[in-house]
C-alpha cells in the first residue's frame, strides 16, 4: 500500500513537472507571440510613415507648382497692364505736344 502511495505520489510530482514545463512553453510562446506583433506594428507604422511622408511631399509639390503658375499669372497680367499703359502714355504725350504746338504756333 505504501509502494503504491509512493508512485501516486511520483505520479503527481511527474505531473505537476509537466504542467510547469507547459506553462513555460505557453510563456515562450506568448513572448514570441508579443515579440512579432511588436516587430509587425513597427513595419506597419514605419510603413504608414513612408506612405505620409510621400504623401505630404506630393502635396507640397503640387502646392508649389500651383503658387508657381499663379506667380506666373499675376506677372502676365502686370506686364500686360503696364504695355497698356505705356501705350496711353505714348498715345498721351502725342496729343499734348500736337495740342502745344497748337498754342504756340498758331
């Protein structure tokens, strides 16, 4: 009776080493589980960093672009008001020395 007490009792002892060994085991394997999934988040942010990095240098290109033709525009349209009114300057001075040597060569 003693004898079979005894491997009752190894039985249990031999039992609880398994039990401890598979916690361990599941231990490991949570550790790994977190370890991957961290390496995996990394990717994914520095991944989504790359694409918002691209992203908001495509958009300041295109906004440089746009400032850049409407620059471009606005030069346009100074050079042709002052070609204008150059124009009525020289249309101007014409009258006004006609309308001088009017009054004073009578």
């Amino acid at each position: 009776m003693e004898a079979q007490g005894e491997r009752l009792l190894q039985d249990l002892v031999n039992q609880e080493k398994n039990l401890v060994a598979k916690v361990e085991e599941a231990r490991d394997q949570a550790r790994s589980i977190v370890e991957e999934a961290d390496a995996e988040a990394g990717r994914i942010l520095d991944e989504a960093r790359g694409r918002a990095d691209a992203l908001a240098r495509q958009e300041a290109d295109r906004g440089a672009q746009e400032a850049e033709a409407t620059r471009a525009d606005m030069v346009q349209a100074a050079r042709e008001a002052a070609a204008r009114l150059e124009a009525e300057a020289r249309a101007g001075k014409e009258d006004g020395v006609a309308l001088v040597m009017q009054r004073v060569l009578p």
